[in-house]
C-alpha cells in the first residue's frame, strides 16, 4: 500500500557538501517520475528594487535572505497533494525571474538547500533529515568550480563572497543545524554505504 502523504525528505549541508550528489542518487533509486525537488535557493527574496552591483553585496547565506515562509506554503501545499508554482531565480544577475515552475505532489518530496533545518516549521514537515558533511576545503574548491562555471562569477569575487559571508554563515547557521539531522553522510556524496542504506530507507518509506 502506498503512503497517503508524500514521504518529505530534507537535504541539508554546507555549500559544495555533495547535496546534488546526493539527490540524484534518491530521483535514480526512487524513478524520476516518484520524485518532486524543492530547491531553498529558488526561494531568494526579490531584491530587484537594488541595481545589480548593489545586489552581488547582499549576505545570500543568512536565514534573512531566503523566503523560506513561501517555500513552508508550498511544502504544505504538496504534502496535501496540490500543485505549485514555485519561483525562479537567476544566478548571474541575483534576481528573481518573473516566471515560475509548476511542481507537482509525488509520491516523495526532496528540500535541499544549504539552511533548510535552520528553521523550525520547515524541518517540522520532514519524515527525514539527512545532513551531507564534507571537509571546508573540498566544499570550497567545489563552490569556485561550480560558480564560475555555471554562475558566471568571478575568482576573486568567489573568494571575497566565501570569506565575507559564505564561511562565517556556515558557522553560524549551517553547522549547528546539523543536530537536527537524522542522518549524517560523511564525505559529502562519495559515501557509497552510507548513501545505499539512506537509499534503502527511502525506497521503503516510499512505498510502504
């Protein structure tokens, strides 16, 4: 017998950790078409009143800078298997974009996202919460790749971002949250045993 309400499960971890590794190894195990990703970082306040230079000096990694009341809505809202149209956002310019995502309710839920277990009403709406840790130095290696790749960032203002906000951030929100966590995986998403059994555990949750 299938579960009446979507299994939620919640990715947290600091930036570059292997969250995205992680949650294609749950859409891979579970079928693409069992599986709706909710991503924190849609979830960034429209901050189009500033100009752009003005907006690359916002701190993106406090709790703050996050409409995470949206993405609590939206989670009910699925939970209670009802589409959603969430928000869109753009990278290389900070901005939200004006279009939004259809999601619909399926069989399991992933929340992934940096400071998801940062608040007490997201994590409230989670059946499991799994924490992805990996060393400050892969983490941050990765987060350079990753931004000027795919983000359209500069070095420099990589570095700059991950030492003005990204690392104390991390400290401060990030790491602590980790006690909430149910399941921690060491060595960010490389951990293949430890990956398997939070695998197994899903499979079973889904489809019990």
């Amino acid at each position: 017998m299938k579960h009446e309400s979507p299994v939620v499960i919640g990715i947290a971890g600091g930036t570059g950790s292997g969250k995205t590794t992680v949650v294609r190894r749950l859409i891979e195990a579970l079928g693409d078409g069992q599986v709706t990703v909710l991503e924190h970082d849609r979830y960034y306040r429209d901050r189009s009143e500033l100009r752009l230079e003005e907006r690359a000096l916002l701190n993106y990694d406090h709790p703050d800078s996050l409409e995470t009341d949206l993405l609590v809505q939206h989670l009910q809202d699925l939970k209670g298997r009802q589409p959603v149209d969430v928000p869109a956002y753009d990278f290389a310019r900070h901005n939200r974009l004006a279009t939004r995502e259809r999601m619909e309710p399926r069989a399991a839920i992933i929340v992934e996202g940096i400071l998801i277990f940062a608040d007490a009403a997201l994590r409230a709406l989670m059946d499991v919460k799994v924490f992805v840790d990996a060393d400050a130095d892969t983490r941050f290696i990765r987060r350079l790749e990753r931004d000027v790749a795919e983000r359209g960032r500069t070095v420099s203002s990589v570095i700059d971002q991950y030492l003005g906000t990204v690392r104390p951030m991390h400290l401060e929100f990030v790491e602590p949250s980790k006690r909430y966590a149910d399941i921690i995986l060491p060595q960010g998403g490389h951990n293949d045993v430890a990956i398997e059994m939070l695998l197994t555990l899903a499979r079973s949750l889904v489809n019990r």
